[in-house]
C-alpha cells in the first residue's frame, strides 16, 4: 500500500533564518506531488505541485521554493522566512487520475517567531 | 480562479440531530470530493462524486452532486460525536488539469 511521510511534524524559527520541509512518498511511482498550506481551521491554499522529477508549478508567489529532487520525494524551502509563513503545511500525492483524489501526510506546523 | 464556498463556516449542533453543509460555486467541476480533517492532521477522504445528480452514501453521511456540477452537499443523519472536524469540499478541473480547488471549510461540532 502507498504511504507518505512528512518531516518535520513542528517546527518553531526565527524570522530570516532558512526552511527546508520534507516529504516522501511509498508504494507507487510517478506520483504527482503538492505542497499546501492552510490557515487556522480553514480551507487548503495550493503552494506548489508537481507532476514529475524537476518539474515545479508554483501556484502562489510568495518566499517560498519547492524541489522534487527525486521521484518520490518533495521539498519545501525557504531562504529567509517571514513572519506571514507561519502555519500548518501539507504535502500530498495523487495518482494523476482525472478525479484527482489526494492523500495527505500528517502535516508540519511552522512557528516563525 | 475558481472558488468553492462553503457553508455554514462553523457548525455546533447536539447529538443525534441532523445537519446539511453546502459547497458551491460559479464554476463546473469535472468532480468534487468531500474530505474530513481532525486537528493536527491531514485531511481524509470520504468520498467522490463525479458525475451530475449524483449521490452517494457512507453509513450516515449522503453527499450529492449538483445536476450542473456547480455545488454539493453533505447531510449527516443522527449526528455523533466522532463526526466532529473540518468538513472540505474540493472540485478538480479534470480535463488533465491536475489540481483541486479546496472550499472554505465547515467545522463541525457535535455535542454529547
């Protein structure tokens, strides 16, 4: 069965220093990748997706970076963090269906001080 | 960009009692899902509705497809207390385009 991890779970930083999140995924090839965001109980904002190794489209413009350095693994990154990237982050993956159902990880909770 | 509104935004209601949440939009989805979140973790899928008029159910939950493939709801029968999260409602494009456009969210809480 597929699975897929994120590290790490918290995360507390001060303003300017660097971010990097990460994320793997199991049991299947070729997964479209995605990095969300999402405020305090609210909705899902995409940051980032991927549809295959190298190739990154970046939904918002914003502080952040992604990479897909291989297959099955996604990174988040940052050079410099602002107070404004605070918040829960999501990495998913889907099978590229036309339905595109995602599965999540357990999510990072990102604490800029 | 197309946007999902969901409604209510926030839902307190008692045990046993039934409740619909909505999920709309100007726009038309090839498919939507309905996904359930509890806190700290990422969100589950409960369902996908793809095609208009649809509906499905899951024990005590219905979900429907509007006819137009603009909208959705979700009913819950008898309310428990293991209900109780963020309820998401997420539309995909289709068509080879692959991203979810995610709603605004319901949080529901049942009361014992």
């Amino acid at each position: 069965s597929q699975t897929i991890h994120q590290w790490p779970a918290t995360l507390v930083q001060p303003v300017g220093s660097p971010l990097s999140l990460e994320c793997t995924v199991e049991g299947t090839s070729n997964p479209n990748l995605y990095w969300y965001r999402q405020a305090a109980g609210r909705g899902l904002q995409l940051l980032f997706y991927s549809v295959g190794i190298g190739q990154i489209s970046s939904e918002v413009p914003q502080n952040l970076s992604a990479s897909r350095p291989q297959d099955r693994q996604f990174i988040l990154s940052s050079k410099k963090l602002l107070l404004s990237d605070s918040g829960f982050y999501l990495c998913a993956w889907s099978a590229g269906l036309l339905t595109g159902e995602l599965f999540f990880g357990e999510g990072s909770r990102l604490t800029v001080l | 960009t197309q946007l999902l509104e969901q409604s209510p935004q926030f839902l307190s209601i008692q045990e046993g009692e039934n409740l619909t949440v909505y999920c709309n939009s100007s726009s038309v989805f090839s498919s939507l899902q309905w996904y359930r979140q509890e806190p700290g973790e990422g969100p589950v899928l409960l369902v996908t509705v793809v095609t208009g008029g649809e509906v499905k159910k899951l024990k005590r939950l219905t979900f429907q497809f509007g006819d137009a493939r603009k909208d959705s709801s979700l009913h819950i029968t008898a309310a428990q207390p293991g209900d109780t999260g963020l309820y998401l409602c997420a539309g995909a494009e289709g068509f080879g385009n692959e991203k979810l456009t995610f709603g605004t969210g319901t949080r529901l809480t049942i009361i014992p």
